[in-house]
C-alpha cells in the first residue's frame, strides 16, 4: 500500500551568519593557514586567491541534506515518533537577497506520523500546538503574517491540507510538549557541524586552483 508524503519544512538556520556559515568560514581559513604554510607564500595572497575559487552550492546542498536527516532522526527519539522511516529530502530554497529570509529546508513525511504529532497535541487539548501558533504567527513590528494566529482557524482544514509552514509549526509544538524546542535545534546543529566537519562537506575551496594560479603569478 502506497503511503501518502507531506510536504514539510523543517527548522533550520540557514547559510547566512549562522553556525553553519560559520564553520565553512572556519574551514577556509584554517585551510589557507596550512597552504599559505605549505607553498610558503604569504597567507593575505593564499586567501585572497582562495576567495576567487570559492563555489558553496555543493556544500551548502549536503549540509541541508544532512541537517534533515540529523533533524528527523534526533526527532524520532526524542518523541517516540518515527518520522525518519520513509521520509525524503525534498530540498532547499535560498533567497535572493538575506535582507528578510535564509534558506529553508523541505523535506517529505509519510501522513501518518504527522497525524501521530496532531493526535499527540490534540491530547494536549491544543494547549502547545495553540501558544506555537500564537508565537509564530501573530503580526508585529517588521513581521507581516499571512497565517491566522488563532488555532481554530487552523483546525476547519484536515490535516492533510495543513501546508509546509503549518506542518512545521506542528513539528515544533511536538518537541515543545516532550522537550526545550530551541535547545533541541540547537543541539541538532552542533551535531550536523561535528559530522560535516569530520565528512569534509564544509570544503568550499578549489585548491588546485588556487595553487595554480600562485605558482603562475610567482613565476611572472
């Protein structure tokens, strides 16, 4: 029997000043230390260089593809709910401009362990799922929603037509009623930072490139 997949976003902090962003800076500049060393060439010339032979979109598409297995595995054991059998990753939209978003992250959940989270909120009374949506979702000063922030609009809809945003805020409200939400993410990218660190996905660099191109200049 074929099982129905939803469409959802996760939580996730993008590539813009976040850890993630953070610790490709990392890698990059420890690596021009190690080459400005190893070609012994002075380290401003190494990155300025290195920057001209930079292309994340590699990186940047395992890293979100690893956050959302970390994130649905850490999930499942975390709640008891198996989101991270079945699922798929769906893939990741960047902005054109960060002035007001970052990236975000999809991926495809199997119906039933979402309707789990719902039953598991609606034991709640909606208590957790009503105050998510409320914090989430209500206008303020440089936000504009296009979501109701009132939970019994969100309920006339099955569950089935909740979209990616709604599911996500589900998501959230089912970590918020078996843990700290936020400390769950956050240990989440600490996790994805250990793992693509240690899988050499934080490597931006073409450095023979770059070395070609300081052996060209040297020898001019």
């Amino acid at each position: 029997m074929t099982v129905t997949k939803h469409e959802t976003k996760l939580p996730f902090p993008g590539f813009y000043h976040s850890i993630y962003d953070h610790e490709i800076d990392f890698h990059i500049e420890r690596d021009c230390e190690y080459f400005a060393e190893e070609w012994g060439v002075d380290i401003e010339r190494v990155r300025d260089t290195a920057f001209s032979h930079i292309d994340c979109s590699d990186a940047h598409k395992a890293i979100a593809e690893l956050h959302c297995y970390t994130w649905l595995e850490m999930f499942s054991d975390e709640t008891g709910i198996d989101l991270y059998s079945g699922f798929k990753f769906y893939g990741m939209t960047s902005p054109k401009y960060y002035n007001f978003e970052t990236d975000r992250v999809f991926v495809q959940i199997p119906l039933p362990g979402l309707q789990q989270c719902f039953d598991a909120c609606k034991r709640d009374g909606f208590k957790t799922l009503a105050a998510t949506i409320e914090e989430r979702f209500t206008s303020r000063d440089g936000f504009m929603s296009f979501y109701s922030n009132d939970l019994n609009a969100w309920l006339l809809k099955p569950l089935a037509e909740w979209d990616c945003n709604e599911m996500e805020a589900l998501l959230i409200a089912m970590l918020a009623l078996t843990c700290d939400a936020q400390e769950f993410c956050s240990d989440v990218d600490m996790t994805v930072v250990e793992q693509a660190s240690g899988n050499g996905l934080c490597g931006v660099v073409n450095w023979d490139k770059v070395e070609v191109e300081l052996m060209e200049r040297a020898s001019a």
